[in-house]
C-alpha cells in the first residue's frame, strides 16, 4: 500500500494528564495535513465553551477549508475528536471513590 501513499506508521506521542489540561485531539492525517498542532489546538481553545461537539466541527471545517484551498475538489478523509478531559478526570475520579 505504500505505493499509493498509506504508510501504516501511526505517529505516537504520549502526555501524562495534568489538571489543567482542557482538551485532547484524536484526528486523522486530513486534519494535520494542512492544519499545525498550535492552530489545531487554537481552534479548539477558542471554541471549547461551545462543547466539544462544536469545537470539534469547527476544526473539521477548518481543515476541510485548508484542503479546498490547497487541492482544490480533493480531499483526503478528515477525521476528529475531541475530547473535555475535566469531565472525564471528573468521571474517573468518582468511578474510583465509588469503588
């Protein structure tokens, strides 16, 4: 498949969840293709008193944007998530006080 430009070598970071995190992106080659982790992390920012669904699709749309600019009607997929880690450091603490 390498022939045709899928490489199966995922770039793999980890970061140890800190309180004062706000939000982590999961998103496919589409979105970083033409979109930088600083104005990823922007986009959401600014966006994510909206909810995270919102956020979310704004990045998306920026992405899709950035493509149209660059490719014109082409498109690679553009796939994301976001996610509000409070709420789920909220989650997990009272799923572990429970226990």
């Amino acid at each position: 498949v390498k022939d045709v430009g899928v490489m199966a070598e995922p770039v793999v970071t980890s970061h140890q969840i800190q309180e004062e995190d706000d939000f982590l992106i999961l998103a496919s080659d589409g979105v970083w293709e033409f979109i930088s982790s600083e104005e990823a992390v922007d986009i959401v920012g600014k966006n994510i008193s909206k909810g995270s669904t919102t956020a979310c699709q704004l990045l998306i749309e920026a992405a899709a944007e950035k493509w149209h600019q660059e490719e014109g009607d082409y498109r690679d997929d553009i796939t994301a998530l976001v996610v509000q880690l409070p709420k789920v450091l909220h989650y997990l603490r009272e799923d572990t006080e429970a226990n």
